[in-house]
C-alpha cells in the first residue's frame, strides 16, 4: 500500500501536465493563490483564540449616525489616564461593556463549569451588530448621573415598528444597575417602577438619564428618563432601588 502510494505521488511529480509541481517559485499566479489563502487562514487564527474580551461600547459599523454624533459629543470631553495613572480633566467617563461578568465569571458553587463558561450577559448575546442592543454608557465625575445612548435593532420589536417594552425595562435596569455598581458595587434590583409615556419607533436612538436620588445603608435610589435625541419628547420614566450585596454570600463562597 505504501509502496502504491509512493508510485502514484511520483507519478504526479513527473508529469508535464503540471508545470506548477515541478516550479512552484516560477508560477507567481499559483504560489500567490496558494500563500495569500494561507496568510489569511493564519492571521485570522489568532482572532478566533485571542483571550482579550470585546469592548462593546466601542463604535462599530451598525451604528447609525445620531448613535455617533452622540458618542463623540459624550466621549470627548471623557477624562483620559495621565503618564502617573491619575485622572485628568473631563466630564464623563465611558464605561466599558463586556458579554459576560469577567469579574465573577469563575465564583459561584451552584453553577456548573458548562454553565458559567456558556453564560452571557442578556443584552450582549446577539452576535449580529445592530440586531439587538446596541449602547454605550458615560458616567458623569461626580457619579451623580449616568447618559446611556440606545440605538434599537430589528430584534427588539413589540408593537408594530416599536420596540417591545420588555426590551425597554430591560435597558433602564441595565442604566440604572450600572450607575449603582459605580456608586456602590455589587447590587441587585430591589425595585423597578415603569411608567410608559410614548412608543420608541424601531431602529431610532434615544437618550437614557440616571439620576442619583439618595442612598440609605445598603439601599440605592435612582430616577430614570428615556426620550429623545434633542430632549423633545419623553418616552418612558421610572424610579429604581438597587441594594448593595455580599459577594460571597451572592456566590456561595
């Protein structure tokens, strides 16, 4: 057999019928194909394993133009890190946005390892851009207020041409829960009151506002508006309570 398969492998070397075997370097056309192929095979390994998360806060083709005259408006006065680590200038801070909690993704004794390395955050689990949830958080210097920038995508809908207000809820308890962890990390919602004032048209961009209230002990209180883009018109308004929490506790450690 392997005798056979010598024969049969220097027959294809000796036959005229192909030049490109017997000079591969003077066959530019053949060389090319075959090495450019190759050279994007290898380069897109790398991609595929890179063990560096995705930011998804960061602009990306989906977005529309007001979801970038937004970001650039709040991101550029964003404070930057000086050459001593220390903060300088700036009003807002971006916020970066992962698919899953990085920080406790290895805690937890009721979750299996299939589980905890399958899970993913709710509103980045959509790999498709602009098909779902598509924002970007900026929390002020002060900690006081957190702007959310929302564009909605096509899997959102509820009412005809809508977004669902299911998907609704789901971004302000994002808002607000994020606005709470920054104040005072980690907390769980407690209490989501939603008042509905108008519908959002599907693929629009609308403004999300949290505004700290108060805080007593381990008890956060925040309001929230969503409307849109010049301020015009008010979507949707709610009040959130959030609740500082044990990690440990919240993990079984």
């Amino acid at each position: 057999m392997a005798r056979s398969f010598c024969r049969l492998f220097g027959g294809f070397n000796s036959r005229n019928s192909l030049p490109f075997m017997k000079a591969p370097l003077r066959q530019p056309c053949a060389s090319f194909s075959f090495k450019t192929a190759f050279e994007r095979t290898m380069v897109a390994l790398p991609l595929a394993f890179s063990s560096k998360p995705r930011d998804f806060s960061l602009p990306n083709s989906s977005w529309g133009t007001e979801m970038k005259r937004l970001y650039e408006h709040y991101n550029s006065p964003c404070e930057e890190e000086g050459e001593q680590g220390d903060k300088q200038g700036g009003l807002w801070r971006r916020l970066p946005s992962y698919n899953r909690s990085l920080k406790y993704a290895t805690g937890g004794m009721y979750l299996s390892k299939v589980i905890q390395s399958k899970a993913r955050l709710f509103t980045r689990n959509i790999r498709d851009p602009g098909a779902a949830f598509e924002y970007v958080l900026f929390v002020s210097k002060d900690k006081q207020k957190c702007v959310c920038i929302f564009q909605a995508g096509h899997l959102l809908e509820g009412p005809p041409g809508h977004v669902h207000g299911g998907a609704i809820a789901t971004m302000i308890d994002t808002v607000t829960g994020t606005h709470a962890n920054v104040l005072s990390a980690p907390v769980m919602t407690a209490n989501l009151n939603i008042n509905y004032r108008s519908p959002i048209p599907l693929g629009s961009t609308v403004l999300l506002e949290s505004s700290l209230d108060k805080k007593e002990g381990r008890k956060v209180f925040f309001s929230c508006k969503v409307t849109s883009t010049d301020g015009s018109k008010l979507h949707t308004e709610a009040t959130a309570l959030f609740l500082s929490v044990n990690v440990s506790h919240l993990f079984g450690e």
